[in-house]
C-alpha cells in the first residue's frame, strides 16, 4: 500500500489552557491522520454469523459465512474487486437463508394456529354428539364410565 503526502493533513495548533513551559515557549501539537487509499467493502460477516447460528436454512448460512471470510480475506489482500464479488454473494446467501427461514417459521406458526383451531372444531362435534362424555353440567346424574370398568 502506498501513502501519498496529499492524504496525511498536518495540524498545528496550541492549546492555551496548558500554559507555557518554564523558558517561555508555547505548548503545540501535531495530529497525523494515516489514512490509507482502500475503499471500504461490507463483508457481512456479522449477519452471516447470526444465519449461521440461528437461521442456518439448509446450510445457507454456512455457506454465507465462508463467502463472508473470503471477501475479508480479499480485502486484507487489497483485492477489492474480489471482495466486492464475494460480499455481494454472501449478501445474497444471507437474503435467502433470512427468507426462507422466516418463511418457514411463519408457515409453521401458520400451521399450528390451523391444526388447533380444526382440534377445537372436532372437539366442539363431539361434544355437541355425546354431551355427556366430557361432564356437561346439566346433566349431572350420569357419569360416563370406561367401556372395562
């Protein structure tokens, strides 16, 4: 990596809360700014680690979180094309597994809610065909008993 002159900004500037030294002189300060000439490249590893521990949809997550290292592997480098390349497919990883997980979970939310309410239906027939079998208060002098008692 190479650091030109024009990118390191110089500042001088001196404080006056701090006095002077004992011969006089004024207290400075130079603030170097190193910045290097690489463009920033979002790698995703952070949402990919999260698919990977609790949205791992078939194992979308893993394999966002490979593609994840790699493009922080590549930017490490100074490869930036290929951390983009890589980053932008572990973005897409991580969309899908996000989707399709939350799908899942709303199909199967979806499905139990349906499963419940068709149990309560079907206990609601019975009930309204045999009164007496689950102690219906009107009706308190017969008991239903098991068929072998």
């Amino acid at each position: 990596m190479e650091f030109r002159a024009d990118n390191v900004p110089l500042s001088t500037r001196s404080y006056p809360y701090q006095g002077l030294k004992e011969d006089d002189q004024a207290v400075t300060t130079t603030v170097v700014n190193v910045a290097p000439n690489v463009t920033s490249v979002r790698d995703h590893f952070l949402w990919s680690i999260f698919n990977f521990a609790f949205m791992n949809f078939c194992c979308l997550g893993f394999v966002a979180m490979v593609f994840s290292v790699k493009s922080r592997d590549r930017k490490v480098v100074g490869d930036t094309e290929g951390a983009r390349h890589y980053a932008s497919t572990a973005r897409a990883l991580n969309i899908a597994a996000t989707v399709l997980t939350v799908l899942v979970l709303v199909i199967g939310i979806v499905m139990i809610f349906v499963s419940l309410s068709m149990v309560n239906r079907v206990i609601q027939k019975q009930q309204e065909e045999h009164p007496n079998v689950f102690g219906d208060k009107h009706e308190d002098t017969q008991r239903w008993q098991f068929p072998w008692s």
